[in-house]
C-alpha cells in the first residue's frame, strides 16, 4: 500500500476509535444520568407519600378540634339555658 493510503488509514482508524470512546463515554454519562433521575424520582414519591401522611393526619386532627368545639359550644348553650332557667327560677320566689 501507498504511505497516503497507510496515513489516511491510520486517521481513519484514530477517528474510528475517538468516535467509539466518545460513545462509551456518552453511554456511561447517560447510564448514571438514567440512576441520578430514579434516585431524585424516588425521593419525590416517598417526600409526596410523607406529605400525603401528614395532610391527612392534619385533617383528622382538625376534624377532631372542631367536633370539640361543636360539643363546647352545645355545652356552653345548655349552661346558658340552666343559668337562665334558675335566674327566671329565683325572679318568681317571693324575696
């Protein structure tokens, strides 16, 4: 073969290597990238399952302070309606 031919050859052949390092390289980035993007997915879900827990504990607390205040309020009303009762009660006495 011609010294040219042998040259452009061995040009040809670094490229052909350079090329297919360049693709092993982008594959292995790819394949981390690929990980680093199921590890952050992963983390995303369990973060929306814990907020998820606690939205719900939250609302079950809620629900419970205001049925509290619902039997409060009854109770205060029915205090209420017993003091008025012995107030009107004591008014009709005779002094």
């Amino acid at each position: 073969m011609p010294a040219g031919r042998d040259e452009k050859l061995s040009k040809f052949e670094d490229k052909i290597e350079t090329s297919q390092k360049s693709a092993q390289t982008a594959s292995d980035l790819s394949t981390r990238l690929s990980e680093r993007l199921t590890t952050v997915e992963t983390k995303q879900s369990e973060a929306a399952t814990v907020n998820e827990r606690f939205q719900t504990a939250t609302l079950n607390r809620l629900d419970r302070v205001q049925d509290s205040i619902v039997g409060l309020s009854n109770t205060v009303a029915a205090l209420t309606a017993t003091l008025q009762s012995i107030v009107e009660e004591k008014r009709r006495q005779p002094p």
